[in-house]
C-alpha cells in the first residue's frame, strides 16, 4: 500500500477489496477507479509504481521468514530435470514481484516460462497466454488438456475449467478444503508432502 500512496496519493480502497485470486492490474484498479482515477491515469503511473513497489518488496522480504510448503522444492527439482515438462509459473504478481519473492527461497529459476500481471489484468486469460508461450518455447503446439493448473483458491480452478485444462487445487493457501472441493478440482491434495502421489498424478497424466 505504501508504494500505491508514494505513487498515487492514495492506496484507494486496497484496505477493504479481498485480494485473493486477482492480478496485481486488477487490484490496482479495482483500488483506484472509484476514487477518480481513470485506467489512463493509472497507466501513465504504473512504471513509478512498479520501482516503488519492487524497491519496497526487495527491503521488507528480507526481514521477515518465509515459509516454503512442503514438498515444493522436491517437486520442482524432480519435474525439471525431464525434458517432456516445461515448468511454468502462472501468477497475479508483476513479473519483477513473482522474481522478488521465489528468488528469496530459490524457486524462481525453476520456471522456464511465466504469464503474470503484467501479461493481462484477467486471470482467466493466463492459461490461454501460457498455452502460446509454451508453445512458442518447444516450436510445437501443445493441448490445454496436457496444461496443469495448480492452485491454492477457488480461482484457479476455474481459469482451468475455462480451457478445459486439468487442475490440481492444493490446500495450503486461504481458501478451506469445503470450499476447494465445491469447485471441483481434478486433483485435490492438502499439501504436496507427497511428492510421489503429486508426481504420479502430473507424470501418468493421460488426457
């Protein structure tokens, strides 16, 4: 909020707008917007934003503990070293944000290709641009159906649902079992602590 004050004046309405399963474009307008500020006014601001925001985030991170869930490295470790999966991150964050924090616990390199906040203020949208950057990096084109999406909130399940894409919801974010469930995941695990499990389930995979 700080960076969005530096910048804008304000933080708008950030303090009462749930952030869950949105971009960081779209709570930046959903913030502003019905203060008075126009997309266009945001936009002409979003670049001073951006290094206020990453200054502010690169200081505070290193100040607190941050919590790897488990399984996480192990997965990742594992899935990288194949060569018929490409690795990557779907996220909300700004690019420079994702960086930011998976750098502080050596997870970011392992993604090969991204689709962030700054590709689309839509969430639903990302699959759909990870599906052309996949592609794009194997020079083959690749079925949403052999894309897993893997999320902690409802949201995430339904951008896959979207491109009818498998989905494996994981239960370590905000967003209680009952309602994970309700949304019907393909895949559901409480955490990734069993990796051969998760791993069965993304390696087996036969659409």
């Amino acid at each position: 909020m700080s960076a969005t004050i530096e910048t804008y004046g304000t933080c708008g309405r950030m303090d009462t707008i749930p952030f869950q399963g949105k971009t960081d474009m779209l709570i930046l307008y959903e913030s502003l917007t019905p203060t008075g500020f126009s997309e266009k006014d945001i936009i002409s601001k979003l670049e001073l934003l951006k290094r206020n925001y990453f200054a502010a985030l690169q200081r505070l991170i290193q100040e607190y503990d941050v919590e790897i869930m488990p399984g996480i490295p192990q997965i990742l470790e594992i899935l990288s070293r194949r060569s018929d999966i490409v690795l990557g991150l779907l996220t909300g964050n700004f690019s420079d944000g994702a960086r930011i924090k998976l750098s502080r616990v050596n997870l970011f390199d392992y993604f090969i290709v991204g689709v962030f906040g700054d590709d689309t203020d839509q969430r639903n949208e990302m699959p759909l641009i990870a599906r052309q950057k996949i592609t794009d990096h194997l020079k083959s084109d690749i079925a949403f159906c052999d894309i897993f999406i893997i999320g902690d909130t409802r949201y995430d399940i339904e951008c896959a649902r979207k491109w009818d894409a498998p989905c494996i919801a994981v239960g370590t974010g905000w967003t209680d079992e009952e309602d994970l469930l309700s949304h019907e995941p393909d895949f559901y695990f409480r955490d990734l602590s069993d990796t051969n499990a998760v791993l069965k389930v993304i390696c087996n995979h036969n659409p």
